[in-house]
C-alpha cells in the first residue's frame, strides 16, 4: 500500500494580484461597479459544502477561494471601493474575510435566500443611487476564468454596449455538449466580443439536444454574467417584477446604503424565489449577448473541480491525509487530522468533512442533488428536534 498525501484542509490564501488596467480599454473603469454574487450554498459540493460553510469560501482544492478569485477578477474592471457584495447574512464573517479592501458598508445582506432577482434588484438600486448611470457587471462567485486578458476585452465589449441600453449577458463558445449548462440561442452565427440579439433562453438540454446547440452554431453556454446601467435593469424589474420591485425599494436610502435589517427581513418574506434569468431576461425585449474571448467553468460538481485539482501519476486528485491502493482516477478529499483510505477504486469521488461523507461513482456525480436535499432535510430536522428538546427542558 502507498500513502499520498497532498495539502491539508485550508491552506493560508496568498495575497491577491495588483489590479491592473485592462488593456486597450481604460474607458472601462469610468462609472462601472462590479457586483459580486454570493449567497448560494452548493449543494452538490456537500460534505465540504454546507448551508454553514459554501463553497464559494472554501479552499479545500485552490489556494484562494472561487469567491476571492472572482474578487481578484473584478478588481480588473472596478475599484474595490466599486466592488458590492451581495451574500446571506450567514456568510458575512466569511465574505468580510475574504474581501477585506471591499468597504463593509459595500457588503449587502440578503436576509433570506430568494434566488437572484431579488439579490440583483437590491444591488441595481445600490447602484443606482450611489453611482447613477453606472454600469453594473454582475459575476457569480463559483466559477474559474483563467484567462485574464480575456476576460477584460469581453468586459470591455460588454460595458460598451450596456451604455448603449438594454440588457447583456456572456456567452461562452460551447466546446462540448454539456448538458449542465443552459443556453442562449442568437440571432445569427456568434462573433466574439461582437453584441448579438439574443432570440430564446434554454434550460439544461438533455444530450441529443445539447449535441444538436452544436452542431447548430448559433447556440452559446449562459455563462450567468450580466451587463446593464442600473436603471435599465430596474426599468425591467418595474414592468415584468413589480411586486417585487415595490417590496424592495424603499431598502435602500437616498445614499445607496441598506435600511433596518427587519425591514429586509419583512420585504424579502413578501417575494417569491426567482431567478432574474426566468424573472427578467427571458420577458425582456432588448437582451443581447457578447460572445466571450475566454473559457469559463462554472464550477458546479464535483466533476469541475477535477479540472482545478493536478492529477498524480495514476490520475487521482488528493486532499488531506489520503491513502491508496489500487485506485485510479479518483478525486478524494479528507482532513489533515484523520486518516482517509481507498482501495480498488476508479473514477469514484470520496469526500470526507466533519459534516459527513460522500462516496460515488463520477458518472453520478452531476446527480447528487437530490440525494444531498434528503440529507440535509434530514439535518435540519433533528437540529429542530434538539432545540426543542432543549426549550422544554430549560422550561421544565
């Protein structure tokens, strides 16, 4: 039997990149705010992935965070003073942590989580009233761009068209056909870094279909990043999402900072979940699309974090205080402080945390969802049952 071991639980993060200009487009910078998205939980990355601790904040297979990466990443296109973060109010520690030049009045607590109209919303009218005429790029905080001048000459491209009016988002030239991704049909064969009308919004395919987007050559990935003035944005949310609108409106003061906490709390009790893609985008009349001159991986599985993770000599990617025998490529996560060992084992991912334990095949890997709601339903549960527990007992 060998033993690999390979790093430990949360490696001390480096210090982020200097900021730089992005190359050949200086105008970039003038009136543009980054808007960073943070308050998912992963429910796929779970044992190390939890309602407590989400993946966008760990470290567990990068020296820095998806969350810190896709700060450094806005620091490309805005000043930290220009950076918002919109997170639970769980993760706040966390989010303050990581981002410790973003100002902490530039941190907004979603006090419940109602998918991303409502987080976008608030964040327009921040923007709107603190910077007006700004242009905002909205960027998820779980996916990996390495691609730097990439990544600024579609921003570029993108903040240009956005003063022009309307709503943007990138699109990603597929190079597979995935069926985890959803997909932006166009108007006409995709040029990147050239705005294109965008004709339908689709939902995951399944894989005939995905292979079809293609071959088809008018079908981009929806990479989830958004570009618009604020107003643009709240104009639509005014005419397709009125109640919500109204509900949150009056959360933010006259100089873009967040009213009372219970205030919030009441608003957001009032909307319903829902996404600004389905919400917004999909009934909107002026969406275009700039096709991207970089790769993307919206880090959504265990199967992308493969592609983050170097490989040993018999393809398996390690974490903690790991043994092996006979096993081939594997992903395996465990803790420095207890030992994890796998025999006989190919193309599996185990991940062990103090929260639990995960093991399966990769081919199911992208169909753990449901498996892991049961499991945290069933958390939840006995967390209740022990409070009341508890309350009775202090009662008694």
């Amino acid at each position: 039997m060998t033993r690999k071991k390979q790093g430990g639980d949360t490696p001390a993060p480096p210090a982020a990149p200097e900021p730089r200009p992005p190359a050949g487009s200086a105008d970039i910078l003038e009136n543009t705010v980054a808007v960073l998205m943070a308050g998912g939980i992963g429910t796929r990355f779970w044992p190390l992935s939890t309602p407590r601790r989400p993946k966008q904040f760990l470290t567990e297979w990068a020296e820095r965070s998806l969350f810190m990466m896709t700060g450094d990443r806005a620091r490309w296109v805005a000043p930290a003073d220009r950076i918002l973060v919109m997170t639970n109010a769980a993760f706040h520690e966390k989010a303050r942590a990581q981002s410790p030049d973003v100002p902490p009045d530039n941190i907004i607590l979603e006090p419940l989580r109602r998918d991303t109209a409502p987080a976008i919303i608030l964040a327009a009218l921040a923007v709107q009233r603190r910077w007006p005429g700004a242009v905002m790029l909205v960027f998820p905080s779980d996916h990996y761009i390495e691609d730097e001048r990439g990544f600024r000459e579609t921003m570029a491209a993108a903040v240009r068209r956005a003063r022009e009016g309307g709503l943007g988002t990138i699109g990603i030239r597929p190079t597979w056909p995935a069926t985890g991704y959803g997909y932006l049909r166009v108007t006409r064969t995709p040029q990147v870094l050239e705005p294109t009308p965008v004709e339908e919004f689709i939902e995951k395919p399944d894989q005939a279909t995905a292979e079809k987007y293609v071959r088809g050559g008018r079908y981009v990935w929806n990479a989830g990043i958004f570009a618009w003035q604020a107003e643009a944005l709240l104009a639509a949310a005014r005419r397709h999402l009125p109640e919500m609108h109204d509900a949150l409106a009056d959360l933010v003061d006259a100089d873009g900072r967040m009213a009372d906490p219970d205030l919030a709390r009441e608003a957001f009790e009032r909307v319903e979940p829902v996404s600004v893609d389905f919400g917004i985008m999909e009934k909107a009349d002026d969406v275009w699309c700039v096709p991207a001159t970089f790769q993307w991986d919206d880090v959504g599985g265990w199967l992308a974090v493969e592609r983050l993770m170097e490989a040993d000599a018999d393809g398996n990617r390690l974490r903690g205080r790991v043994y092996l025998d006979g096993t081939t490529g594997c992903i395996v996560i465990g803790k420095s402080d207890r030992p994890l060992a796998v025999a006989g084992l190919k193309d599996c991912v185990i991940v062990q945390s103090e929260d639990g334990t995960l093991v399966c095949h990769k081919s199911a890997a992208e169909d753990v969802k449901r498996l892991i709601r049961r499991v945290l339903e069933d958390e939840e549960a006995a967390d209740k049952q022990a409070a009341d527990r508890q309350a009775a007992a202090e009662q008694a």
